[in-house]
C-alpha cells in the first residue's frame, strides 16, 4: 500500500461530484486499492452504504467529511477542514458536529462548522488542513505567514498527533504557491503533510460532464468566459502510481496517507435500532410510564363517548380498556414504548404550537 486517497466526494455531495458508489467501489477494486475514504461536503448520506459496498469488496473504509469551517471575516466565505474518523467516538463527535452545523450553523442555507464545537468535539478525529481552501491555505496565499503559523499552531493543539497540511497538485491556479509555502511552514512547525487530490469524479473524460453539473447548480453555461472555474480535470480518482510520481519529491506526504488509513479504525453496527432516552418520572419504569400515560389519556376520550353517571357505563368501558391492555402488551411485549413516547412527544408539540 503506498497511497490511499483520503478527499473524495461522491453525488451525495450533490452539485460537487458526479461519482456514483458503484462505479467507484469497481474503479477501486480495479486499482488494487486496499483502502479509500469518503468525505462528502457537510454529510455522511451515503455512509451506510460505502460502509457495505467496501465490506463487500474487502476494501478499508475511512469515513469522513468535508467540513465546511465558519469564516468570521465573510461568512460567504467559509474555509473547508477536512475530519477523519480515527475512533468511535469520532464518529460519534462527527454526527454531532453535521447536526450542529445544519440545526444551529447555518448561514444563507449552507451548514458551517465553528471553532467552539470543534474544541469540544474534536476527540477520536484526524483533521486535514483542506490545502489551499483552508484557513491556512488562504493565509498562506495572501502572504499572512504569521496568521497561518498561529492558525496551524492551534488546530495542532486542538488535535494533537492528529493534524495534518494538507497538500494537493491539481493544476489550479495557485496550487504550487501554496504547495511550496505550506511545505516550508509543516517543516518549520514539526507538523506532518498529506497528499490529496481532492477527488470528485472518477476519469479524467468526466470532467465536462461534472463542469455541466457545476453550471446547472451555479446556473451559468459552459461556454461563459465569465463564469468562476473552481475545478480542474486533474481531480480524478488517480492511481496510485500516478499519485508516487505527482509526489515524488515529497514521498512522505504519500506514506502519511497510508498511515492515516491504518489508524482509523470504526466499524458500524447495522441492523439495530438506536432511540434516544425518554424522561421518565421518578419511580416509574418506561412500560410503567406509557401504560399510565395511555390509561389517562383513555379517561379523556371515554367523557367524549360515553356517559359516566350511566348504569351501564362499567359494562360499557370494558372493551375499551381491554382493548388498550391488548394494545399495551403488543408495545411493551416488543420493546417499543419508547418509540410510542417520542412519537407521542413531537406530536404533542405540534399541538401545542398550533
């Protein structure tokens, strides 16, 4: 193994890639590739499914996102950090970072990462500095190499022996600037660089194809001189030997790639279901609770239906309450009160708030 490609986006990236999940498992297999991440932009939609595809394939699967990092001087302008799941926990951590970012970071409708969750949700994670499209890689272009040295300074503390810069040679425009500069700055600092290729379609043919997705999304045509080119066609899934000699004078960045592969290590459990916690009253047991719940809320309808101050209202609850007790050892029998409590719960909100 001397290169594994750790920034691929697929089309669950939507508008960034066009790699569909079965191509790619074939494209890698077919590269004798042992191991491969994913890190679409902002969400793990697919992981589920790269997770069963790569178990099928014998392939190591790296799980990871493309995050996209608030940017306090313009938000229109976010940077991107790249965060690989080392451990369970940091896919845990991740999950929780993806739902922040879209429940409470969002700005103008894109989902954004900030510092502070990352500082409390940075265990069991390898952050990538995200090349020249991350906060050290704009620093680094715009000449600031004091601000990049702080910036690179704290996010190496932030994930210690996990961080590292991020090095890309795709024929963009500043690519080799920055290249030289965050060499010079990883050297200078003791930190470890890596070499993607920022992937986000497979041949080297499809880059027109992903250009008219691009444009369809941005809503330019093909044909404007005008229009931003944030691609090149060298953002393929590349082989490895192409990788060895793209980089050949910085071998380590390749070896890094493979070092990180081996020590993210997270295997998924499929096939079970995971509820969160429903507040119980003191005392009581969950099968206790929606049984009492389910009794008072019986007692609400059976006002509406019947008349208790008739004769025969005793006679005439009975199906009623035998009913619920059928109803009850059905969701207690499985296990599911829980689930009938969440339920119970959104839809009481509803209510409430009209």
């Amino acid at each position: 193994m001397s290169f594994v490609h750790l920034r691929l986006h697929t089309e669950y990236s939507l508008v960034d890639s066009t790699i569909r999940l079965k191509p790619l498992m074939q494209a890698v297999e077919a590269g004798n590739m042992p191991a491969v991440a994913l890190t679409d932009l902002n969400n793990v939609f697919a992981l589920v499914k790269f997770y069963r595809m790569t178990m099928a394939a014998g392939i190591k699967p790296v799980f990871g996102v493309d995050a996209l990092l608030k940017n306090s001087d313009d938000v229109n302008q976010p940077f991107h950090l790249v965060l690989l799941c080392q451990t369970t926990k940091g896919y845990q951590n991740l999950s929780k970072l993806i739902s922040l970012a879209y429940t409470e970071g969002q700005d103008s409708g894109i989902p954004l990462v900030t510092r502070e969750w990352l500082e409390k949700y940075a265990e069991g994670l390898i952050a990538l500095s995200g090349g020249k499209s991350g906060d050290i890689g704009k620093a680094l272009l715009d000449g600031n190499e004091e601000k990049a040295r702080e910036l690179a300074t704290c996010w190496a503390q932030l994930f210690p022996d996990r961080y590292y810069i991020e090095l890309q040679r795709t024929g963009r425009t500043g690519d080799e600037d920055y290249l030289h500069a965050a060499v010079a700055l990883a050297s200078d600092l003791g930190l470890p660089v890596v070499a993607t290729n920022d992937v986000c379609f497979l041949q080297q043919d499809d880059f027109y194809s992903h250009e008219a997705r691009v444009c369809i999304a941005d809503g330019y045509v093909l044909d404007d001189p005008n229009r931003p080119r944030h691609y090149s066609p060298q953002q393929y899934l590349r082989s490895a030997e192409e990788m060895q000699a793209l980089f050949a004078d910085i071998p380590e960045a390749l070896l890094n790639t493979v070092e990180i592969a081996r020590r993210c290590n997270v295997t998924l459990t499929l096939g079970e279901n995971y509820l969160p916690d429903v507040p119980i009253p003191n005392g009581l047991s969950i099968d206790e609770f929606i049984t009492a719940e389910s009794r008072k809320g019986l007692e609400k309808r059976l006002e509406i239906l019947l008349d208790k101050t008739a004769d025969d209202f005793a006679e005439r609850r009975k199906p009623y309450d035998e009913r619920l007790q059928i109803e009850l050892d059905v969701i207690t029998g499985m296990g599911f009160p829980g689930y009938f409590l969440i339920v119970a719960d959104f839809i009481q909100w509803a209510k409430d708030n009209d």
